[in-house]
C-alpha cells in the first residue's frame, strides 16, 4: 500500500476533498500510482492529512464515478486501467483544439437535443441502403423534385395524419436539411416586414432564424397568466409562433381553449398565420396524444413544422413543413426554383425506412427506453433534497427541475462542466434580453436521451458533491 504527501495549502480556495482528488487522479494518470496498486484507507489517509474522513471519502467516491480507482468488499480501493484515458494538460491551446478537450472532458451529457444512439437500427439502415444503391437507376443521379421525392412526400404525409391527425396531402409538404432552413424558406414565402410573437423562454435557434431574416421579434413570458391570443392582439403582430403541444423548454401544453381562441385571432385577418413546430410529439409517456394545432384548423391557418432529428437522429437533417393553400401557391411562385436541400439516396432511404414499417417499430421501441430512463432519472431526482419542484416529464425528453441552492444558475452549470457534466439551465433558452421567471433559484434542463442508468447516476453524484460543497 502507497502513502501520500498532498499539499493542502496550496491550490487556492478548492475544497480539500477536491485537492486530495485532484492529486491522486493526476498521479494515476501520469502513471506514478499504477495499476492494481492498493490506495490507502479512508480512515488511515484522514489521519495522516489531519481532515475528516468524510473529505477523504468524498474524495474516492469522485475517483471511483470517474473510473480511476474500484472499490473491493472487504480489502479497499485499487487504482484501475486508465489505458487509453486522455489526460487534459492546462496549457493555452488553439481554440479548436480546446473545444476538442472540452469534448473528451465530458462524461455525462445532460443535453436536451441528444438521443440515444445505442439503439439505433444501423442493421436496417445498412439493408436499406444496399437495396436503394443496388436498384442501379440512374434516376438517383438527378436533382429530383424541388419539394422533395413525391413517395417519401406520401409517407410521411399519412404518417402525420394517422399519428399528429395533420390534414395534408404529398403536394402540401416541402422537405428541407433542418428546421433552420425551412424557417429561412417560410420567411421568404410570407415576405418580409413580418412581426413575430414567440414564447419566452423558447427555441433560441427560432428565435434568431427570424431576427437573421429582418423579422421583428416579440417575446411574452410562457406560462403566464395572459393568453397567447391576447398576446398576439396586445402585441399587434401577424404571425404566432408556437409548440403547442410540449411547449420547449418549459415542457407545457397549451389548452384547448387557448388553441381555438388563438385560431380564431388568425382567421379574423387575412395576413395573420400560426407557426406550429410539433417539438417532440412523438414522445408522450402520460395521458393520450395532444392532437396538433393544424388538425383543429379549419381557416387554413396553420403552418406545420417537423423533423425527424429526435425520432431518428439529429444527423439526419430531413425536416418536413405543411403549408395551407394560399401560402403554397406563393412558395411556387416566389421559391418554386429552389432545389431540395437534401440528397436524393437520403430521402429514398427515408422514405423505405417509413413504408416499410420500420420507423412505427423504431418509435415504439424508443418510446419504452424514453420511458424507462425518464422514470429512472424521476426516482433518482426524488430521492435529493436539492431538487425542488420537477416539471415537463410527461413528454418529450427532458425534464425541468428546480435546484434548492444559494448558487447562481450560470455557476452551477460551469462548476458542473469543469467536472464532466455538461446540463443547461434555463437562463440559456431566454430570447433577446427578456427575462421571465422573476427571482428564483436554477432551473436546469435534464435531458434523458444520451446518457444510460449509469451515467446519470455518475452525474446526480457530481451534482450532490458540487450542491454539499456550498452548504459549508
């Protein structure tokens, strides 16, 4: 067994366990503890440092959820195999190579725009794929129709239908790479000169999609007593942009009320229309399914965006918007001669991984791990007194929680990064300079889709050691 000569002194005002942790993760990294060595006891070490057992033991529960050393029953802590493990040096370095570091320093990632890729069907992909480039047409070498491939139009068009009750036919939907440029495409429909009422907070990618096109942006605090309708009028807009059934970040639905009274104020003018971007319909885990805004619609109001990043993969970048009538005969006039932005292999592919059934399988598969993770995390969370009132868990794939704490929110979210967990707080999805909320504590997005059982745990762990560090 090692014994250790850790100065305590020095290294600012970090906490102690943080310094005993800190020393020994970088002598096992630089290879001076190897592996199998046996550390020292809790207890032993305590008595040599002269700290409390307590500071040691939270010490080596870091270095064990970060996989440097492995507890035994009955004979203590050993150093494990860190080959392989990329030791981050405190140097100045190019900025894309710190963004590297940055990546390789995260170890659970608590994003809201990540899924998980563990069960993606890359067998059924790959099948696809050798039957879509086996077909040997040439056909696939042409530009292909400018609002996409009329059959994966079709699929998708009943998919809708069947699944969000949407009423559109293969020649209402134009396909485009991401919701961004679908946006920047409607902008150029509607024209310019446009004022636009989003929720605060909201999809910042939106957000500022609308201000980049010269769009005037007014925002309204989600959640708060006034209507959106009454919003809209107060606000003297003419377009509404809204998610009305799993609100993003807030994770709300809109009441169906609020719905009728909000088409209502769309119909009373011919220049007004409804943007309605179905963020994260497809996964619901209580209560039956919100039926979108556009299925209710019977002005032809409502302008329907999608996109298959979170029921597929965000690098699939194929992302579907419904026009109503008047404004897809505008698009033909005005943008007809824009090419699709997405290569035709892709929407073939697409378009038989949806008629073939395999999507429907995918989606319900994903809805159950979804599921298991998000009650997972929710037990988890229950079990902390840092985690205040949770919201948003009843679809999508995070939940908003807030955080008892006397710590700011853009403090806990950069500690929490300096140790390998990247979350958000809510603060990152205010639009303009607004702020809504008033003055309460951090609100942190916890997204389940990337990280498993584990990870999570390992993350709540660095939470609660970041959380107790505070309270002395």
């Amino acid at each position: 067994m090692i014994e250790f000569m850790i100065d305590l002194q020095g290294g600012g005002k970090a906490p102690l366990y943080e310094k005993i942790y800190g020393y020994i993760r970088d002598e096992i990294a630089e290879g001076r503890i190897r592996r199998g060595e046996k550390l020292p006891s809790t207890r032993l070490l305590a008595e040599n440092l002269a700290v409390s057992r307590s500071t040691v033991e939270m010490a080596y529960e870091q270095l064990l959820a970060e996989g440097y050393i492995s507890a035994e029953p009955c004979r203590g802590f050993f150093v494990c195999d860190i080959t392989g493990l990329y030791r981050l040096r405190q140097s100045v370095s190019h900025p894309q190579t710190e963004a590297a570091h940055g990546r390789e320093r995260v170890k659970v990632d608590f994003s809201p725009n990540a899924v998980d890729t563990r069960a993606f069907p890359f067998h059924i992909l790959r099948k696809i794929n050798r039957t879509v480039l086996s077909d040997d047409t040439e056909e696939l070498l042409e530009a292909g129709d400018r609002q996409g491939e009329y059959a994966l139009r079709n699929v998708i068009a009943r998919y809708l239908h069947q699944a969000r009750g949407v009423n559109c036919r293969a020649a209402d939907l134009i396909l485009g790479a991401g919701n961004e440029y679908l946006q920047l495409l409607l902008t150029q429909i509607l024209g310019a000169g446009r004022t636009v009422l989003m929720e605060n907070p909201g999809y910042p990618q939106a957000y500022r999609t609308f201000c980049n096109a010269g769009y005037r942006v007014k925002t309204f605090c989600a959640g708060g007593k006034g209507a959106v309708c009454e919003e809209a009028q107060r606000a003297g807009v003419d377009l509404v942009y809204v998610m009305p059934s799993h609100q993003f970040p807030m994770g709300t639905v809109m009441p169906l009320n609020q719905r009728i009274k909000l088409l209502e104020w769309a119909a009373a003018d011919e220049g007004r229309f409804l943007i309605e971007d179905d963020h994260d319909s497809e996964f619901r885990y209580r209560g039956r399914p919100i039926p979108s805004l556009q299925s209710i619609d019977c002005h032809e109001k409502v302008i329907y965006l999608g996109t298959f990043s979170k029921s597929i993969a965000p690098s699939l970048r194929i992302s579907y918007m419904v026009l109503p009538p008047v404004l897809l005969e505008r698009y033909q006039r005005v943008c007809g001669f824009y090419s699709v932005t997405v290569p035709r292999v892709q929407q073939e592919t697409l378009c038989m991984f949806i008629g073939d059934g395999y999507f429907e399988r995918h989606l319900n598969k994903m809805r159950g791990v979804y599921r298991d993770k998000r009650d997972f995390l929710l037990r988890e969370l229950k079990k902390r007194d840092w985690a205040g009132h949770i919201g948003g868990e009843s679809a999508g794939l995070h939940i908003l929680v807030e955080v008892r704490t006397a710590m700011g929110e853009k403090e806990l979210c950069r500690r929490a990064e300096e140790r390998g967990v990247r979350i958000s707080g809510l603060s990152e999805y205010m639009l303009g300079s607004e702020i809504c909320g008033g003055e309460r504590g951090p609100r942190l997005l916890f997204g389940y889709g990337k990280p498993d059982e584990a990870e999570m745990g390992q993350g709540l762990f660095i939470l609660d050691c970041i959380l107790k560090e505070e309270q002395k």
